[in-house]
C-alpha cells in the first residue's frame, strides 16, 4: 500500500458541517445520540462530536516542562473522531435529522436548506468566499 495514499471518501468531498452544528448518529455503537460538533477534519472525511464515541485513554504521569508540578496518571475519557457519513446535520426549525439540499437566496448569496421543512440554515456562505 502507498504511504501517501488518501482517503478515498475525502477526495473531492466538502463537508457540510461545521463547528457548533447540532448532529444525530445514524450509525455505529452511538446510534441515536445527538451531539454539538467540536470540529472537523476534512482530509481524513471524520468529525468530533461533543459526547459521542468516548474512548478511554489510559496515560502514565509526567513532568511538564519548566515547571514543578507534575502531570497526572490515569484514565482519561476523550471524543474520538467519526466518519461524516455516520452523522446527520439535525435542522433548527423542525428539530429532525435531516438531508440538505443546496439553494441560492434572492440576494445571491448559496446556502443550504433542510430536505424536510425547506427552511434556509441560519449558516448562510456568500458566493465571493468560494
């Protein structure tokens, strides 16, 4: 396998979901949680969901540096990143998980509407910005 192979869902894809969306889980051990999303990593194609898959990682105490007091062993609980396409964005106004259909408003500007209610995502990207 090549070292500098990516993955192959990243390519070409741009996520929808940013920092501070509100998103179901659809699939995995955590199916049905809903969560706030701490923040993506588009070249791996994953996200971090506040409170959804919980991993536990157990680290050895230390000396931090330049300083006297030394870091604490043990068990430590983090959020593991998830696939994007186990996640769902979850629409403000109608409060369902929900597909997304882009559009473009009267004034010009691109954004992204819920499949369900048709409201515009208060989220709203200009056309200059792309």
């Amino acid at each position: 396998m090549l070292a500098n192979k990516q993955n192959k869902h990243a390519l070409g894809t741009r996520p929808e979901l940013a920092a501070g969306d509100t998103v179901v889980v659809v699939a995995g051990k955590d199916r049905g949680k809903r969560g706030r999303v701490l923040r993506t990593i588009p070249n791996e194609g994953q996200i971090v969901v506040e409170g959804v898959n919980i991993l536990k990682r157990h680290t050895k105490a230390g000396q931090s540096r330049g300083g006297t007091r030394a870091m604490q062993g043990g068990i430590v609980d983090f959020e593991a990143p998830l696939a994007y396409s186990n996640v769902m964005l979850v629409c403000p106004s109608c409060d369902q998980p929900t597909r997304i259909r882009h559009t473009k408003l009267a004034d010009g500007r691109k954004a992204i509407e819920c499949v369900r209610c048709g409201e515009p995502y208060e989220r709203v990207r200009s056309v200059e910005q792309q």
